[in-house]
C-alpha cells in the first residue's frame, strides 16, 4: 500500500543508485550500449530492489515526480528505475497521468534498453486500456525509429493470449497490419522487432504466423524471418 509517509525525493534517489555504482562496470556498459549518457555501472537487479522500496515509499503522485526527475537526469540507470517506477498491472484511483508520462518519454528513446524498461511500463498501460491503441498508430509512420519500433514492442501482450476474445483478435490483426508496413523498413532494431513479435505470436497461433511469413516474408530480412519461425515446427 502506498503510504507516502516516507516519500523518495531525487536526491536522495540519485544518492541510493550513486553508492551502488561500479567504476569499472560504467565503461563497460558506455561501450555495449554505444550512446553517449552517464552510467553508474548498477545492475538490473539492483534497480529492481531500489525502485521497489521506492514504490511501496511514495503515493502516486509523489512517484511520477520522482519518475520525471529521474529521467531528466539522463543518467542510464535513473531513466531504467524511471520505467520500474511505472510498471505495474494496476495504478490506482486513475494511470492517466502514469499513461502521459510514459508516452512523453519514447520520442527520447536512443537505445535498446531503456526503450525496452519503458516499453514494458507502457505494456501495462495498454492491457489495462486497449483504446490507447489508437494513441500508438501514430508512431508507426514517425521518423524517429524507436518510436516505430515501440509499437511492436509495446503491444506484445496480445501475442501472449491464448484464447483470445473478439476483440482482442481484432487488436492482434490490427497490431499485425502495422507489422506488415514495416516489412520494407531497412532498420536492423525494426526488423528484429518484426521477428520477434511474430515468434511470440508463433507460440499460440502459428498458423497465423505462417500466413504473414507467406504474405510477407520474402521482404523481410532473413534473420527477422527465422526469427518469426523461431517457434514453429514443419
């Protein structure tokens, strides 16, 4: 239950994740993930404890300005708990403001693993609000790549249902037909973003999969095609 009774400021966030920093690590981290940024060199299941004391820490609200702060900073690590801050199945009384934060967030997006911590908040929002659909279409004829590329990313949850409702299917096909006008885009991250949503969906509906590959496979590079058939069997 969120109290707020012991409520997290940025500074005292930014002093929690700094005394968990890694010298040596922080290069490392520069040189995979090739973006220019400050890193601390803390690991992914040290923000994950951080960012849980945090949440059962602040009220709603006081953990969207710490989530703000927090990626204002730049910082990898801060933008990644800015995400963990967000990601939950449910927000109570409203996700709206959690909603507008997330989607403020993805036009900044410039590597995979931040975009992907915030594409997993922004999966959340989603399921829990399937019209916002309809907020998402948009970026998948934006020039900034990783937005496109969130929208596959942000809609995996409905490769995961195994026994979809009406509804539901229509927002499958609808996701598939945004998947298929990306076939032709060259981009390695978009491509693969293809690949993997098909094998998701692979998983529980693979004739439907080897209808898209069948459609449009031969555009697709080939590693996103043997991506998509990762999970089917001849």
């Amino acid at each position: 239950m969120e109290t707020g009774a012991t409520s997290v400021n940025i500074d005292q966030a930014l002093t929690a994740l700094e005394a968990l920093a890694d010298a040596e690590k922080a290069p490392e981290l520069l040189a995979y993930h090739k973006v220019e940024r400050p890193y601390l060199g803390v690991s992914n299941p040290q923000i994950d404890d951080l960012t849980k004391e945090w949440r059962a820490a602040c009220t709603l609200e006081e953990r969207l300005e710490l989530a703000s702060a927090l990626w204002a900073t730049n910082i990898h690590e801060a933008r990644i708990a800015a995400a963990k801050l967000l990601t939950q199945a449910r927000i109570r009384p409203d996700d709206t403001a959690a909603w507008e934060l997330i989607k403020s967030w993805v036009p900044d997006f410039d590597a995979w693993a931040i975009a992907d911590h915030v594409a997993i908040a922004g999966q959340k929002r989603l399921s829990a609000d399937p019209t916002r659909l309809d907020e998402i279409e948009p970026w998948t004829v934006s020039p900034h790549m990783w937005s496109r590329r969130a929208v596959l990313v942000m809609t995996l949850p409905w490769t995961k249902i195994t026994h979809p409702k009406p509804e539901e299917i229509a927002a499958r096909e609808r996701i598939l037909s945004w998947a298929a006008g990306y076939v032709d885009d060259r981009e390695w991250f978009i491509q693969k973003a293809i690949g993997w949503w098909l094998r998701d969906l692979g998983k529980r509906d693979p004739e439907r999969v080897k209808a898209f590959i069948a459609d449009y496979g031969p555009r697709m590079k080939a590693f996103a095609r043997k991506e998509a058939l990762r999970q089917l069997k001849d």
